[in-house]
C-alpha cells in the first residue's frame, strides 16, 4: 500500500466535515485522507496539495477534486487562485509518507543503499549529499542538534568530515559507514533515524515552509472552520502548538485591555491526541504522531 493515513477517524472528527463545505489537504501523498474527506462531501469541494511528483498518480478521478502540484507554502495563493477567500477546513500530515521511505533512490530511509538524496521535490536543487559533503563542521553540527536532536552532534559532524576528505559521500550505505562507529549499542538505529531527519529537513527547507503554511491558515478559515495537523517529532509540534495557541510561531502571547489572549483560534484539544496501542502495532509509523485540532473564531 502507498501510504497507511495515520488517526483517520480523528482527523475526519476533526475536521467536522461539512457536505457542502470546501477543504484543503494540503498533504495529498497516498491520497488516504483526502478519500476519506470525499466520502464525506456532497456539493463541496477538495483541493490537494503535494510536492512529490509521484503523488500525482494518486489523483482522485472527480470533479470535486482539485490536485495542485505544488508546496504547502504557496497554499494561500493557489487557493485564492481558485476564487476562494475562506475554506471550511485545512489538513496537513507532516510525516514522510510510507511511499517516499519505501523508494531506496530516494534516500529517505536507513533501511536502503541509495544517493543521499532526500528532496520531496525533483525541483529541488539541493539533496542531502550536497549538505553532507560541502557544509562546514558548525553547519553540520547546527542542523544535526537542532532538526535531529542529536546529542554530541559535533562529534558526528566531525566523523562526516573525516569521512568525506578520503572520498565524497554520495550514498546512505556510506553516511552510516561513517557515523557508525560512535553509534551506541542498542540504539543505533534511532540516532541514525535523527541524522537522516535532520538532513531530509534542511534539504526541503520543512520548517520554513511549515512555519509559512501555518501563518496563512488563520486568514484562510472560515470562522468554525476547522484546522487539523499531525506532527512526527518536537520541533514541528512546537510550531503547531505556538501558532494555534497564540497565532505566532514564536508562541509570543498579545492581551486585548482587559488581559484576554489575542488569538485567531479556540483550542479543541487542550493535549495533542496521539493513535493508540492497535494503530501503533498495525502501523508502526504512527508511533510519534501528535495530533492537534483548532477553530477559527
């Protein structure tokens, strides 16, 4: 299967789907969640976003279904390009589909020998054997703690740099080869899950694009309308946190004179809600989800 959607019937509750309403997955990949948001439509509308040019051939065959090709960065605009000022609703999945960890030359996994390459999008001309093999020690050591939090990234910053003045690393066989002996035992393959996250990050630019996404969704919504996003690790909660709570990325609370919170949205779920124990064993890349619904006042 291309893709298992992760907390589909949580996300379809959260999205408090209208029949006539107009929607936005703005991460169509194996398509799962946007059929299941069709199924739910009548007279609406879904547009659907992703930048992975394989995830063109997933398209729902309907005219209520409209596929943009294109990053969720750009989300405001395509969907005003459609003659839309408001939407009932936005959905974003930001984790790696079952797809793209599944294709070797992609180079997403660490399961596969394959090219460092890690781009969502072919477009795209920065892979991660460019980082790996031109940035500088406090480069590497900066998106390694921060993107992967990785403990005593600099030391693998400096194995990455020993490494690639004997010989360019171009493959994934050959990033493990050279961090792999200051892996510790028993959770080798978690650290080298955290470097690879790090490099797929800063090759598609994720948090900007994320952090640019999710300061148009406030202007997009309807009031009652509904937005729904599933997070994968701390950095990216964060942001969806700081931003429904607050409207902001940096989480900065502003208070009207009579010290209310200035916000754009009503929390739904005070605690991000997060698949349970059966979802986990039949999907196990559903593990670390976060799972966070806001309103549009």
């Amino acid at each position: 299967m291309y893709h298992i959607p992760v907390m589909l019937n949580e996300c379809m509750e959260g999205l408090n789907i209208l029949p006539e309403g107009t929607y936005a997955d703005v991460t169509f990949g194996g398509g799962g969640h946007s059929r299941a948001i069709m199924e739910r439509l009548k007279t609406g509308h879904l547009y659907a976003f992703d930048q992975d040019e394989d995830a063109a051939g997933n398209i729902i065959d309907d005219e209520r279904f409209t596929f943009i090709p294109q990053n969720f960065s750009y989300f405001k605009n395509f969907i005003q390009l459609y003659h839309h000022d408001k939407i009932d609703g936005i959905l974003a999945d930001l984790g790696v589909s079952s797809h793209q960890f599944d294709t070797p030359e992609k180079g997403f996994s660490t399961r596969f020998d394959g090219r460092l390459d890690m781009r969502m999008s072919q477009s795209n001309p920065i892979d991660a054997a460019n980082i790996v093999n031109s940035y500088d020690h406090a480069e590497l050591t900066r998106i390694l703690s921060l993107y992967g939090e990785v403990q005593n990234a600099h030391l693998y910053a400096s194995d990455i740099l020993m490494a690639r003045d004997l010989e360019p690393i171009e493959t994934t066989i050959q990033l493990k080869e050279a961090v792999s002996s200051r892996l510790p035992r028993g959770k080798e393959n978690k650290v080298l899950a955290q470097i690879f996250q790090a490099l797929r990050i800063e090759v598609n630019h994720e948090m900007d694009a994320l952090t640019s996404f999710l300061a148009q969704c406030a202007d997009m919504l309807r009031p009652g309308g509904r937005l729904v996003v599933l997070s994968y690790h701390s950095l990216e909660d964060r942001l969806v946190k700081n931003f429904m709570k607050t409207g902001n990325a940096e989480g900065k609370e502003e208070k009207d004179f009579f010290g209310n919170l200035l916000t754009p949205y009503k929390i739904i779920n005070r605690k991000p809600l997060v698949p349970s124990e059966e979802e986990i064993a039949r999907n196990s890349r559903a593990r670390s989800a976060k799972l966070r619904i806001a309103e549009r006042k």
